[in-house]
C-alpha cells in the first residue's frame, strides 16, 4: 500500500467515530453527493487495480452510511 494511503486508512480508522459525529452535523443533500463521489471514483479505482485507494474509499463510505443512520435515529 502506498504510504500516503496507507496513512489516510489508518486516520481515517482511528478517527472514525470523530468523523462520524462531524458528518451527523452534515445535510443529508451533502451526505448524499458524498456517497455518489465515492462510489464513482470506488468504480475508478477497482477497474485501475488500485487495491489501496479503493480500500481507503470504502471505509469513507462505509463512515458516511454509519453518520447518515444515526443521523436519522
């Protein structure tokens, strides 16, 4: 993995909860387009092989679902 990512997975693991809470804040209308960038450049990712960028893009939006959920409970 390249260091760069490698460093922004691990932030964005141990900050996750941190993350989450500043997202709740968020409108769903931005938390929406969030989803659909991530998801878009997911799909770039996978068809280049980028293993570790899109790993790192999946937990973003793994943490985007998780704010929007508990936003709306």
């Amino acid at each position: 993995m390249k260091k760069t990512n490698s460093k922004k997975l691990d932030e964005a693991f141990e900050n996750a909860e941190a993350f989450i809470e500043k997202m709740k804040l968020m409108d769903d209308k931005k938390l929406s387009k969030h989803l659909d960038l991530f998801q878009e450049q997911m799909e770039i990712a996978y068809k280049a092989n980028n293993h570790e960028a899109y790993q790192l893009l999946f937990e973003y939006e793994r943490q985007t679902i998780e704010a929007r959920v508990r936003k709306n409970f």
